[in-house]
C-alpha cells in the first residue's frame, strides 16, 4: 500500500501540474526566441553565405532545451496517471513505496533509489554491456 494518503495526492497534483504549466511556458518562451534567433541567422547569411555552423549550434542547443522541458513533461504526465489511478509513490521496479522524502524532492520519480541506481546502471546510454 502507498503511504500517499487522498489529500497529499490532491496536493500532489496540484503542485506537478502547476510546474507543467510552467514548463509548457518555458517550451514555448525557447521556441519564441529560437524563431527569433533564426531569424537574424537567416538575415545573416543572406550577407554571409560562407558558415551556417553557428546557427546550427543555436539551434540545437534550443532544441535540448526543448527536449529536457518536454522529457520532464511526459513524467509529469506519468505521474499523474499514476497518481489517478492509484500506483503513485510505488516503485515501478520492485513494487516498494518510495519513500515521501523522496517524492517531495522528486514527484516525477518512478523508483525508489535502490531500483534507480540499478536502472541508470543498466540503462545508461554509454555504459559497457554485461551480459
Ligand atoms: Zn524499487
């Protein structure tokens, strides 16, 4: 059973979707300037044909912002699935609570942070394959 009692849910959610709007705020602030920053490269080169790396570089660092804030969203979103139907501040892995603590400093978290470690262990992108 999760120790998360209806109203540190309601409390929950409120506060994961107060931080999504922020975040979709923020997208939408990145896209804005992004828009804007092309436009001077494109009024650039017009005059400079010779390099388009910089803009590019521009670009994709908008985009990882971009890419961070919508990761973060979609956990958002998973969290407050969970939260509805009732999983919420279960570990995904090992069916364990995680611990509040944890959850009041991390609400999107999936796992407790044994079954974390253990998942960015095996999951990380550039770690050497075990098995
Ligand atoms: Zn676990």
């Amino acid at each position: 059973m999760t120790s998360f009692n209806p109203q540190q849910s309601t409390s929950m959610k409120a506060r994961l979707r107060e931080r999504a709007t922020q975040l979709r705020g923020e997208i939408q602030h990145t896209l804005e300037r992004s828009a804007d920053e092309t436009h001077v490269r494109i009024a650039e080169q017009a005059r400079d044909t010779e390099d388009d790396s910089f803009s590019n570089l521009v670009v994709d660092l908008n985009l990882a912002e971009i890419d961070r804030d919508a990761d973060e969203l979609r956990r958002i979103d998973t969290a407050l699935a969970r939260i509805n139907e009732g999983s919420y501040g279960l570990c995904e892995s090992c069916g364990q609570d995680i611990p509040e603590a944890r959850l009041q400093a991390e609400p999107t978290a999936l796992r407790c942070v044994k079954c974390q470690e253990l998942y960015e262990r095996t999951h990380a992108g550039n770690g050497t394959p075990r098995l």
